[in-house]
C-alpha cells in the first residue's frame, strides 16, 4: 500500500517541539490538540485552574500563525459581547458593526460553563457554519475559526451545564491532569529561570507552520483511506452507545463522523495513508466522552463515560 507524504506528521513534530519549551509534559493533550485543529474541529478542554490551558491554545495559535482571542465568560455576559453590535455613527449617519472577539482564528471560551444559555447560543451557529447573524445580518467567521472552550471539572456553583446540542458539535473532549512530579520540578525551574507565561515570544515561541503547510495536512487526511471494513468498525462502536443499558443518550450520526475524521487525522500524524483500529481506539475516548449522558442509577454505581468506551471498544469486533 502506497505511502503519502509524511506532512501532517513532520508539522505535528515541530508543533509538539516548539510547545515543549513552554509546556512541561502534556504529550497527549498538545496531540489532541493537533488533531483538533488539523481537524477544523472544536475542542472542549476540561482540567483544575493553574494547568496551562490557555497557554496551550495561545502557544498553539502562535506556532501556527493564526489570530487568538479570549473570552472571560460569566453570567452577565450578553451574546452581543461576543458576536458583536451595531453602534451608530454621529458622522456618517450609518450604523457600523463593530465585531466582537468571535471574529478571529482561535477562540478561547474560557469557563464556558459560567456562561448563561442565551449567551452560550450564541456560539453554536459559529461552531456548526462558522458564521454568526447580529441583527438579521450573517456575517461569515475566518475559514480557519476554531472554539476552544474551558472548564472547570470541580467547580459546579454558579455554572450552567453545557447543552446536549453543543457537546455534541465539539469533536473532542480534552481532559489536562496535573503534572507529573517531574513535570513540575521542571515548570519550577522554568519559573525559577525568568520565564513569564504572558510574554511566550520571550520562551522561543514563533510561528513555525505556514497556512499552506496546514491545507496540505488537511488535504492528506482527506486522500487517508478507510476500508469498509474500518467504516463498519466506526458505526458500530457508536451505534453501541446508543444501546447501552447504562446509558440515557448515546451518540449521534455527527459524533460518527467526528470519530472518523480525527482518527484518519491520527493516522497521518503517524506517518500512514490508511486507518487501522489502532487510530480509532486512540481517540475514541477524546471524540465520544463528552457525547454520553448516564443513567443516575450508573452514576451511583461509580461507572464514568471512559469506563462504558473502554467496554465497548472491548466487545466491538476489531477488522481484520
């Protein structure tokens, strides 16, 4: 079987280098992070205060060149604040749309659970055609826009959950955990030595992948070949959610197509031109856990959504 070019995996490498100056560990995560984006998918990244979160995404959209721009949501935000509004002009006589920070490459939502249901509306339109509509008017978003939304696994006072409809429009779920103690020692010693989380260009942080390099990425993960066989493969291990007995909803025909698309991306960052089970099982807990709803009854039995994934991908036949 032909290879392709090694181009998703060699711009993969260097994204994960160039982060690695800044941030201690969290291979799996920058990786995730990579499919999202290689993806043009959005990604919800959950982990305590202090692991780096927004310092991933703004290293990320620095290594790649693009615009970034964060959100603080709380409850008094108003969608306005984000989409933007119409101000009139005293000189013109005009109304002028003055654009809200959605309008960019990179979007940090940071605590998007803190974020009322009007507000947290306003990103789905953005989030499924990358497009917003203030007043009546549509107003297309950079063909490059990808959410990254934060929040706090502890933190429940004052937070509004996340609709089942926009969980099911990020493509991954991203969980950072703290550092290892060697990690730590070596964030220490970082910190010891001048480095300031504000200034990464001060850190070695510089644009390393060209807009070009990024399409031919994506257009290698387009030509990645899936087998029947492996399409199969896919759809049933979604369709077994739907079945569980410990689950109320399990996931839809979109969380198919997301676990497809980032598990052919896996695929090219380990240099293939072809899907094999290895790639889904990788990324199958990223792309499903945040999709699945429990049974109360299965909650007080202690079971997590990895615990059903990890089941069901033991049970799922693997192609041969």
């Amino acid at each position: 079987m032909e290879q392709t070019s090694d181009i998703t995996r060699q711009v993969a490498l260097q994204i994960n280098e160039m982060l690695s100056r800044v941030i201690a560990g969290q291979q799996p995560v920058i990786e995730q992070m990579i499919v999202a984006v290689i993806a043009r998918g959005h990604a919800l990244i959950e982990g305590v205060p202090g692991t780096a979160k927004t310092m991933l995404v703004k290293g990320l959209a620095i290594c790649l060149g693009r615009d970034f721009a964060r959100i603080q949501l709380t409850p008094d935000l108003m969608p306005s604040d984000i989409v933007g509004t119409y101000v009139f002009d005293m000189d013109s006589s005009t109304f002028n749309l003055r654009k809200g920070p959605i309008f960019t490459d990179f979007l940090l939502a940071d605590e998007i659970n803190r974020a009322p249901a009007k507000t947290q509306s306003a990103l789905l339109e953005a989030m499924q055609e990358r497009q917003v509509t203030i007043e009546g008017n549509t107003q297309k978003l950079s063909d490059d826009f990808i959410l990254f939304a934060t929040q706090n696994p502890i933190e429940y006072e004052g937070t509004y959950p996340l609709p089942e409809a926009q969980l099911d429009r990020f493509s991954l779920k991203i969980i950072i955990d703290y550092p290892s103690e060697a990690e730590e020692i070596q964030i220490l010693q970082q910190h010891h030595h001048g480095f300031d989380d504000a200034d990464l260009a001060a850190a070695g942080l510089e644009p390393i992948v060209t807009a070009q390099q990024l399409a031919e990425c994506r257009q290698q993960v387009l030509g990645v070949e899936v087998t029947d066989e492996m399409m199969k493969y896919v759809a049933d291990i979604t369709r077994s959610t739907r079945e569980h007995a410990s689950l109320v909803l399990g996931c839809s025909p979109r969380a198919s197509a997301h676990l497809l698309n980032v598990a052919k991306v896996v695929a090219a960052i380990r240099g293939r031109g072809f899907m094999t089970p290895d790639d889904v099982k990788d990324i199958a807990a990223p792309a499903l856990r945040h999709r699945l709803l429990l049974r109360p009854e299965a909650e007080i039995d202690g079971l997590t959504s990895e615990d059903i994934i990890s089941e069901i991908l033991s049970t799922v036949p693997i192609p041969r």
